[in-house]
C-alpha cells in the first residue's frame, strides 16, 4: 500500500509542474539568489509566559529550503511553542523570527493570512472539522485558499487516494481510525501546495505502523521540495528519518545535530 501511495505523491506533485519546478529553481539557485536559501531564522528568541513558565531562552537557529528538521526533547522543553512562533499563534517575548526576509511577528491580519497559506500544519490532535466529512474538511482547506469548485473537485478526491482514503471520503472524522485521521490531516495539509509543513507530534496518537507511513508520506513530500519542520518524542522515527536534529532542553536549543541522532 505504501509505495502505491508514495507513487501517486509523485504523481500528485508532478501534475503540479510549475509549482515543483519553481521550488526546485529556488532550491538550485538559493546560495546564487542573495538569502533566498534561508527560509525561516530565530534570532535571540525567549518567551515568557510566567516567571515559573519560561518557554524558550535565547533561542537561535535557521531552517534552509528544503531541509526537512526533527525537533526533539523531553515535555516540556519548547517544541510546540517554537512551532507557534513560526505559525505566529504566539508571539516572542523577546527576540525575532523571519519566514524569508519577513519579520513575522510585524505582519498585519491580511499578511499573515497569506503567509498562513505557505505553511502546511499538521498535529497531534488532527484538528479536523468534527461535523465536515473526509471530502469536505479537504474542500474547506481549498475554499478558503480560493479555489474553484473544478479545482477542488479534480484534486480532492487525487489527493484522498494518495493517502489511501478513497474508501473514507464521506466518512466523518468520529468515523475514522487515529492513523486514518492523520492520514487526512496531512492531505489538507499538502492540498495547497505549501513550502512549508510543521507537523508537531504527528505520529504521537498512533500506533508503530500508522506512524510509519505517516513519516514516509512526510519523508517524500520533503524529497519533493518542500521543507519540513516536525517535533517528535520517537526516537525510531528520528532515527529512521536520518537528517537534522535540533534538541531541546528548557527551552533552550542544547545540540543541533547534522545527521538524525536521538540524544536525550
Ligand atoms: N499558554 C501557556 N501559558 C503558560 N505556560 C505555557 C503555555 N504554553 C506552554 N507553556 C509552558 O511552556 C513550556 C514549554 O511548553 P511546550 O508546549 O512548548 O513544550 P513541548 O516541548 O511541546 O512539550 P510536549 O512534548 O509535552 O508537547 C512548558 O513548561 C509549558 O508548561
Ligand atoms: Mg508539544
């Protein structure tokens, strides 16, 4: 099931041609075109919630296009918070956070709107719309992109085979098993095409084998250009995945490793 799955990603991405081509140009060019390479930058980050609740501590590091990040560390030590940084659903006590050579945390509603719409998330918790069905919590994520309704009817049902779905489409998510909801939290995820994807826990719910395919359909997307930022407690899924590590301690960042060790 699973390399049918990861050839119709294929399939699903080079239909979009254009999109796959422009970010492999960027990608190609990015030590050419001056700071395109750097995608997203945490400059002397800290949030305070409380004295007693301090999440992250002068934290500092960068994402380039394409990578694919694991960021990993006991509960509690900042993951999720960092996550919320990028998706500025919290703000920095001190410091700043640049998507490209955008300053995040300054961006009006209708900016953030926009730049929302380059990041794919994925969590925990799935986050579907409970009274929408498989179909329709896709079709909402278009909608609200402003696709049209032959768009939204060529590429829901593509991107619902390409995460095994077909048989789930009318499905509401009270009806769907964890790995199956996850499955559909990561298409809507990848529907609009992001440069982006955070997933936060995403494997967290599941069991070994959903969380597998849940890391190889991440694992290809990031192949395929866009760059990943995910946080796990799953040393096999770290492992399995071999790239770069950043690890976290109170919230601070304590190694940042090149090449997929899990040390805590
Ligand atoms: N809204 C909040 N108000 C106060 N403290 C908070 C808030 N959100 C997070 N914290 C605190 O900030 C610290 C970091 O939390 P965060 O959720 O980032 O950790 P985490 O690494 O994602 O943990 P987990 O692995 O359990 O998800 C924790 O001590 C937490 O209690
Ligand atoms: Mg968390």
């Amino acid at each position: 099931m699973l390399n049918n799955n990861i050839n119709l990603l294929v399939r699903f991405y080079s239909g979009l041609g254009g999109f796959i081509l422009s970010s492999c140009l960027k990608f190609l060019f990015s030590d050419i075109i001056d700071g395109y390479s750097i995608m997203i930058n945490f400059n002397n980050v800290s949030k305070v919630y409380s004295q007693d609740s301090v999440a992250l501590r002068d934290v500092n590091f960068s994402v380039s296009a394409g990578e694919f990040i694991s960021v990993v560390g006991h509960s509690g030590a900042g993951k999720s918070t960092l996550i919320k940084m990028v998706l500025a659903d919290e703000k920095p006590t001190e410091g700043t956070v640049f998507f490209e050579s955008v300053d995040i945390h300054k961006l009006g509603n209708k900016e953030l709107t926009k730049l929302r719409r380059r990041i794919g998330a994925v969590f925990q918790d799935f986050r579907l719309l409970p009274n929408k069905t498989a179909y329709e919590n896709i079709a909402f994520a278009m909608e609200a992109s402003g696709k049209t309704d032959e768009e939204i009817a060529s590429d829901v049902p593509h991107v619902l085979e390409l995460v095994d779905l077909t048989n789930r489409l009318s499905h509401f998510p009270h009806q769907m098993s964890g790995g199956e909801k996850q499955r559909l939290a990561i298409a809507r995820a990848i529907i609009n095409q992001p440069e982006l994807i955070i997933a936060d826990e995403p494997t967290g719910n599941l069991d070994p084998v959903n969380a597998f395919e849940v890391i190889q359909i991440l694992k290809k997307i990031n192949d395929l250009g866009t760059t990943v930022i995910l946080t796990t407690h799953n040393r096999g899924v770290v492992e399995s995945i071999g790239k770069r590590v950043i690890t976290m301690e109170k919230g601070k960042i304590i190694r940042d490793d090149k090449d997929g060790k899990y040390v805590i």
